[in-house]
C-alpha cells in the first residue's frame, strides 16, 4: 500500500489522551510503514540532557543533543516517566531545538517505504504536503478518565480530579504556544473518538486512510 515510487507519509495530530498514539501504530502495521511518535523526539532530548547532568534551560545545549539524537533508537518505556514529560515541557518550547527535531522528523518521514507520524504539528508544520492527514481527539473528560486508568493500570496513584486538570492545562499550553500550536491542519480528516473504542476509531481511520489514497490515485 505504501508504493514503490515514493514515500507514503501519514500525519496524524491530536491533544493528549485522545488515542492518536495506538492508532498511529496500528496503521504503521497495517500499511507496512514505519511509526514516529514525535512526542518522543523532546523527550529524548530532555532525557540526554538529564543523563549527562546538563541544565534544562540552555538553549544551545538542547540544540546540540537534538541534532545528535537518533530517532531510531527512542525507548518509548524508558522515555515514557513523568519526570522526563516535565523535563520535555521545558526543551519543546525552545524554536531551535523545535526546528532541529521538525528536520529530523522530516528525514524520518522522506524515508523508504514512509511513515505514520503523531504529534501535535504533523499536518501543520512537519509534514503540511501529507496526502493523509488526521486530526484525532476526545473531550476533555474521556481523555482525563482515560489517562486515569493508564496511570492507575500501571501502578501509579492519582485523583481524576487532578489528572483532568493536568490534561486542560496540556491543552492550553499546547495550543496556546506561539511556535507551532496544536491544531488540526486545514485539510485534516477530524476523528472524534469520545463515543469509540479503539476498535472502532482504527476502522473508521483505517477506511479514511484508505479513502485517501484510493482519491489521490484516481
């Protein structure tokens, strides 16, 4: 499905908890293309910076470990502690660190055989001539709730309270930022998976993906 002429990019952008990350995996598979949770790119930047013992607030330290990550190597598990979230927080708002990682994830995605990339400026900014574009989300409620049983699931502790505070301050940040703010691009197919399983969103993603490239062939 990903043709042999060139790459097939996939963009798929949404707040937190909305689903996009399992649904991004699942088509990688199902496509036979490869997957970039680009979330994961600052957080590896972040968690270079803590290994090494380097400050947080450096500009032209940040720059440095993210021109020198390896996008093929990022640890979802290991990358996935809070701590290294916060830390993240802090290094995605620096522009240059954003356009070091946005020209890595470019390269990932201009890649044989192509790639299913999520995020939150896929469509808009890292990926904007995308032929499938997918802007995917929830209310708030259902992503705090979701997010809620993760955390207790995994061992953690936490009130519903606090986590759904945690996901609407994710999301004025997210698209309140003046670089590259969450938004779903002008062309993007929007998915709302409040009423859904995931089952049910990767079918109905799944035919949407299917749809767009049989029209871009036509």
């Amino acid at each position: 499905m990903a043709g042999a002429e060139k790459p097939l990019a996939i963009a798929i952008d949404g707040p937190a908890a909305s689903g996009k990350g399992t649904l991004s995996r699942r088509l990688a598979a199902e496509f036979g293309l490869r997957h970039l949770d680009t979330g994961l790119t600052y957080r590896g930047v972040a968690k270079a910076l803590i290994d090494r013992g380097l400050p947080l607030d450096d500009e032209d330290i940040a720059e440095k470990a993210a021109l020198e990550l390896d996008l093929g190597r990022l640890d979802r598990t290991v990358l996935a502690e809070h701590g290294i979230g916060d830390a993240a927080s802090k290094v995605a708002v620096m522009p240059r660190v954003r356009r070091a990682l946005v020209e890595k994830q470019q390269q990932f995605a201009a890649a044989m055989p192509g790639a299913v990339l999520d995020g939150r400026d896929i469509g808009t900014v890292v990926c904007p001539d995308a032929p499938v574009k997918l802007y995917v989300t929830a209310s708030a409620e259902v992503r705090a709730e979701r997010r809620y049983r993760e955390i207790l699931s995994n061992g953690g502790e936490a009130t519903y309270e606090q986590v759904l505070e945690d996901v609407k301050r994710r999301d004025a940040r997210d698209m309140g930022r003046a670089d590259s703010p969450l938004r779903p691009a002008r062309d993007a197919h929007l998915l709302d998976t409040s009423e859904m399983d995931i089952e049910t969103a990767f079918l109905e993603a799944r035919a949407f993906v299917e749809k767009a490239l049989a029209d871009g062939n036509d």
